[in-house]
C-alpha cells in the first residue's frame, strides 16, 4: 500500500497542471485581498484546502483518460464480448485487472513524476508550482509518445492553434488528441482479438445449420470451443504482453 500510494501522489500532482494556481496546503498561503489585516491568511488557507479537495475529485477521469487505462478496459471488454460471456469476469474483475496493468506499464512515469517533482517539493526545494510543471512533463513525454500526429493536427486545427515543436503543444489540446488515439488503438487491437472467435461462430453456425439443427443457438455450442481455445493459446498472458507492448514496454 506504501509503495502505491509513493506512486498515485506524484500522479495526482503531475495530472493537474490547470489548478496549479491554488498552493498545496503547507505552504505558507498569500493573501490577494486588498487591504487585508492579520487573520486573513487563515481564510486563504481554507481556500487552498477547498481547492485542493475539489481538485482531488478530478484523479479519477484523470486515471482513465491520461493514462493506459482506457486502451486497457476498452480492449478487456471486446475481449469479453467476442467470447460471448455477458458478466464472466465481472466489471470488477476486469476494471482491477485494469487498474493494477496501468500501473504497471505507467510505473517508470510515476517514478520520474516523483524524482523531478514530489520528492523536491517534501524537501521544500521547490515551489508547488514548480513542482506542478515538473511533474506533469512525464506525463506529458507519454500522452505525446502515444498521440497520433493526425489526431493532434485535428485538434490543433479545431482549437485554431499552431505549435512550433511538440513540447509547445498545450495540455489542454494534447487531452482530447491522446484520448481520441487511445479509442483508436483500442478497437483496432479488438477488432484483431475479435477475428478468430468470430470464425468459431461462423463455422458451428454452418455445422448447425448443415444438419438441420437450426433452433439451437450456435452461441451455445461454440462458447465451450472458444474458451478452449483462449485457455490452450494462454490468451491471458498474451493480450497483457500485447497491451504492455503497445505502450513500448
């Protein structure tokens, strides 16, 4: 639980470049109000906790879409629909397959978030805006490692923006680019997983309906082959190396 938690601290603070204008709490709070007294700087404190708080609220949609997450989850529900099992294995199952295979792969991310961004910030180093910047550039370099130029080109097209050199490129447009090319990159891996159990279907259909047996369902009698089939092929091991491999690990 340690070591997770050393990991998802510098992911929630290299995942919220857009609310680096609110201090962490810890540090001494600046007051912006005209003509304020002693005792006001415990009001902006408040601010900065409230802020803090509401920011926290944000780390889930951050985890699934600026991370491996999505192309994960996407591909382990295609996965189950070309087997035919409708709950088998639950949403559960598959979100903390997915879930513990991202931080697996987002690992070296969270380690350089935390040495260039966390790590100086507890050692007073550096400011928490500083900290902010350094850390979100890890995770920067990865959604830029993973976008499509295509994809990026259409939302910088969309936003009305040019940039010069790819380090230029604003979060804010990198976002919907880097969700758009994982959605992609899913459904093609999918689409592969798809195609030997779609063959299974087609040939016990024919079978079926060869020997006139065309009231039964195929469903039923192909889903038993097609688990043989994923169990001999050790289709587990080798859609988690797949998905590990399409991220360059």
């Amino acid at each position: 639980m340690t070591r997770l938690l050393r990991y998802l601290l510098p992911f929630g603070l290299g995942l919220l470049p857009g609310l680096a204008m609110a201090d962490l709490p810890g540090i001494p709070a600046v007051t912006v109000v005209p003509g304020a007294v002693e005792g006001s700087q415990e009001y902006s404190v408040t601010l900065q906790i409230l802020a803090l708080m509401t920011a926290l609220t944000f780390l889930p949609a951050l985890l699934m879409m600026m991370t491996s997450f999505t192309r994960i989850i996407i591909v382990f529900s295609i996965l189950r629909q070309a087997l035919g099992l409708q709950a088998t294995p639950s949403n559960q199952i598959l979100l903390g397959l997915a879930l513990f295979l991202t931080i697996f792969i987002m690992q070296p991310v969270f380690q350089e978030a935390n040495r260039v961004g966390l790590q100086p910030y507890l050692a007073e180093e550096i400011t928490s805006l500083e900290a902010v910047e350094r850390a979100s550039e890890p995770f920067r370099q990865f959604m830029l490692a993973q976008t499509r130029e295509d994809d990026l080109a259409l939302f910088m097209r969309i936003a009305d923006v040019q940039y010069e050199t790819p380090d230029d490129v604003s979060f804010w447009v990198l976002m919907p680019a880097f969700v758009t090319s994982e959605l992609k990159t899913a459904f093609q891996i999918g689409f592969i997983l798809f195609i030997p159990f779609l063959i299974i279907d087609m040939v016990v259909a024919s079978v079926l309906m060869a020997m006139g047996m065309m009231m039964l369902s195929p469903i039923i009698i192909s889903l038993p082959f097609k688990i043989m089939l994923f169990v001999l092929v050790d289709g587990w091991a080798l859609i988690m190396g797949t998905l590990a491999a399409s991220f360059g690990i």
